[in-house]
C-alpha cells in the first residue's frame, strides 16, 4: 500500500478537501492517483482486488471514495467483481470507475451508482466526475 497526498496545485470545492479514497490500480504512479492528489485527497493506492476490498471493509473510519482503474484488474468485469466484493461486505460508499471500455463518461443521478470515466479523459471532465460523486459529501471543519 502507498499513501500520498499533494496540495496547492489547484482550486478545489470546499467538499472535497481531505477526501479519503482508496484507489486501486495496477500502475504505482497511475494519472488518476495523481489527479486524485492534486484535488488535496489522501489516497491510499493498492495493487491488489482482495487487498482493495479488505483495507475498505476493515477500515474504521471509513473511506469517502472508492476508485478504480479498470483496465488491470480486467476491465468492466473486474469493475463488477469489485462492487460485488464491497456490497457484499456491506460497505456503502461512492464508487468511481476508469477505464478504456468506457466511449463517455457517465455521471449517474443515482447515490448508489458509479460514475464512469473513460481512461483518456480531460482534466475538466475528471474533475467533474470527483465533484459529481461527492456531491452528497458533508464539508468537514474543524475549530
């Protein structure tokens, strides 16, 4: 597992600093991690589904965001063993997904439903897919 975090690169809604996303990816330096970074989130990065799945459903504090980068772990399909893996762990949490499968992307009204981003995306379109997905997302303050 690598933890990193970047700041000051960029504006960012006040929703989304200190995000914790748990990205999965077989790429140690992958453009989505450091997208991710860039919009001030902590994310941890995993290399492995089953490792993945176990660090979200045996984390205490909870993840805000899960993210995957499809195209290693098998593309849509193994999108869908790993949404499958945390449902059944009972894990509810917002889900993003990259991958070359995908033509546009897709942000779902749904709660509960992925948004879709293909793995060429823009910058402006990523960014749009991290804020859609954590539209719900209280701001956290502290005094």
């Amino acid at each position: 597992m690598r933890t990193f975090i970047q700041t000051n690169r960029q504006a960012v809604a006040t929703h989304t600093l200190g995000v914790r996303v748990l990205l999965l990816t077989d790429h140690a330096e992958s453009r989505t991690g450091q997208r991710l970074a860039e919009y001030g989130s902590l994310v941890d990065a995993f290399d492995d589904l089953g490792d993945a799945v176990g660090a979200v459903l045996n984390d205490r504090f909870g993840y805000d965001l899960f993210v995957m980068d499809c195209d290693g772990f098998g593309g849509i399909t193994g999108a869908e063993q790993a949404i499958s893996a945390l449902i059944a762990g009972d894990a509810k949490m917002r889900v993003m997904l990259v991958s070359r499968e995908f033509d546009v992307p897709v942000y779902p009204l749904g709660r509960r439903t992925a948004v879709c981003l293909p793995e060429d995306v823009s910058e402006a379109s990523f960014r749009i897919g991290f804020d859609h997905v954590l539209r719900d997302r209280a701001a956290v303050t502290m005094n």
